[in-house]
C-alpha cells in the first residue's frame, strides 16, 4: 500500500459489511493499511451510486480509480473470486 | 446482478460518506485537490467471494 501512497493515491475498500465485521476482518489480516467502508446502512446505497450492488445485496468486485478532479479516471470488474493485480492497478494509477 | 446505472470513465465520481472500520467518517470529496483515490468494493470479508 505504500507503493499507493508513494503516487499520493489513497486506497479506500467498501463492502456491505458492518463496521464491526470489517474490524474483525483489518484485524485477522494484522492491518490492511487502508481503511476499511462500511456501506451497511443505507445498505448497499454507495455500491448502488457506483451500479455494483448485486441482489444478493453485496458489492461485485470492481475498483474505481478517482483521479484529483474528483473524475472517474477507470472503471474495472473483476469476477467475484478473482484479485484485483496491485501491479496493474499500479500502473494505472502511474499514468494519472 | 443489478446494474441500474452505469457509470462511465470521465464522469464525476459520485461522492459519499461512509465510516471506516474505526469509525472514522471518510468523505470522497474531501481527497478532491488532493490525492487521487482507488475505490476498491469487496464483496463479503471472511469468505473467499
């Protein structure tokens, strides 16, 4: 995550969990060292802004990279089971 | 899976805020002049979706 930080990006992850899952969730992984969104309530209502919500009322995978303008700068989906490569995100966020 | 709206590379990125797991509230404009952000959704902590 430094390697974000070093390209003044700031990783935010958000799933439909509550906050106290999601702190359970940073402390089993020992310190993810980004922050952790909780978007349960209004359940979902972010994941739906951003049209990732599923019925089964959690988020698809996907990563939005904002840029400073505060504009959508990629958009990619992921299978559910399927990491998102940090090398490629790396790149992308290398080119804002 | 519901999609009910798409959004699109160049749009403004809908703004929010949402407490961190420390209960900190994060607000995505606040970073807007700042830092660029990487919005990373998950779908469920604990399972391997």
């Amino acid at each position: 995550m430094r390697k974000f930080a070093d390209l003044n990006t700031q990783v935010l992850g958000i799933s439909t969990d509550s906050l106290f899952t999601l702190a359970a969730f940073a402390e089993k992984c020992g310190g993810l060292g980004y922050p952790l969104l909780s978007d349960f309530w209004p359940h979902g209502h972010v994941s739906l802004k951003y049209g990732v919500l599923r019925e089964e009322g959690f988020p698809q995978r996907s990563v939005f990279i904002v840029d400073q303008q505060g504009n959508l700068n990629t958009i990619k989906f992921y299978e559910l089971r399927q990491q998102p490569d940090n090398q490629e995100l790396l790149a992308m966020v290398k080119k804002l | 899976m519901r999609m009910t709206h798409q959004l699109k590379v160049g749009d403004a990125a809908p703004d929010f805020t949402l407490k961190d797991e420390k209960k900190n509230e994060v607000t995505l404009s606040s970073f807007k002049g700042k830092q660029n952000v990487l919005l990373a959704f998950f779908p469920l902590a604990f399972t391997p979706v």
